[in-house]
C-alpha cells in the first residue's frame, strides 16, 4: 500500500500533469490492477518519481492511466547505462557496469515491466512542464536508427525539448531512460 500512497500524494500535489482525472478513477484501476505495483515500485525505487500523466492526446486515458517517470531530471538509479544489450557487447573499453542481464537501458525497462518512452511521448512531457533539464533519457529509438548503431535521447534547454542521436554504446553520467506504463 505504501506505493499507492506515495502516488496519491505526487497526483494531489501535480495536477497540472492531469487536469482532467480525479484520484478516485486512479486509485479504482490501481486497486484493480495489484500485480503492476511491483513496476511502480521499481520505477520509484530508482528515482523515477512516477506519477499520472494525461494531456488528452499522446497520453490519454482510454483504456487506463499513463503512469510516467517525471522526476525533473533523469532517475539517477538508472543513469550510465547504454542503450540495448547489442550496444553493451559492442563497447571493448569502459563498459559500463550494467550488462544484458544486469540492466542496459533496454534491460532495465523490460525488467521493471515498463517501455522507454518514445520521442513522441517525450515531447508531449516537456509540453507539461520542465524535464532534463541538466540530464538526458534514452527513447525508444526506431528501428532504421538502431539498425545503423545509433540511438535517441532527450533534454530540454533554453526553454525547448530536443531530439538528439548518439551512438547506442555511448554512456553518460546524466544519461538514464524514463520509463512508462499504461495501467
């Protein structure tokens, strides 16, 4: 119950992240659904600070509530880490300790039972309020990038999101994922 309570809180005090959801839809699909406590637990565990998100849109209500990593900056349990476990073989120096098994970005979001957001996601985030602003987050990087080595991740500053490549074994002090899950 300590989850649900930790997330009741964070709603009551964000509600400019969900305008239009009242706790008691949120608390009735959280009752509902126990057995993705666990992926909230990891998900908070990490510093990832989950809470509703709803902008009518990209993350939208139907079907279930978008519980999203929104600390302000990227959950530092989760940070030095390249993106898939194809990235971590490719690295022959300085690896970083987090391997396949262990946790890649991939890794870890899979095992917590969440997904990176996606670049879409992402933006619509920033539009809810200042994210990354001193840190970045891996995204769901598609295919054709990930294909050639490469991969996406995103911060904002000047007062704007933006959408950069690196290549997928890259790793940065700052450089974490945000996760996300449709309860």
């Amino acid at each position: 119950m300590e989850i649900l309570k930790i997330i009741q809180e964070r709603f009551e005090k964000n509600k400019h992240l969900h305008k239009e959801i009242a706790w008691a839809q949120v608390e009735k699909r959280l009752l509902d659904n126990k057995d993705k406590w666990s992926t909230l637990q990891k998900m908070e565990e990490t510093g990832g600070e989950v809470d509703v998100v709803f902008d009518g849109q990209v993350f939208d209500n139907q079907d279930g509530f978008w519980f999203v990593d929104c600390s302000a900056q990227s959950p530092e349990g989760r940070r030095s880490i390249c993106y898939d476990p194809t990235a971590w073989e490719k690295r022959k120096e300085h690896k970083p300790q987090n391997s396949a098994e262990d946790g890649s970005a991939w890794g870890l979001a899979k095992g917590y039972g969440c997904q990176l957001l996606t670049e879409e996601q992402f933006l619509a985030l920033q539009k809810l309020g200042d994210f990354d602003t001193k840190s970045q987050s891996w995204l769901d990087t598609p295919k054709s990038i990930r294909d050639k080595g490469g991969a996406i991740w995103g911060d904002k500053s000047y007062g704007r999101a933006f959408i950069c490549y690196n290549g997928a074994d890259s790793y940065y002090r700052v450089r974490a994922f945000r996760g996300c899950i449709k309860i």
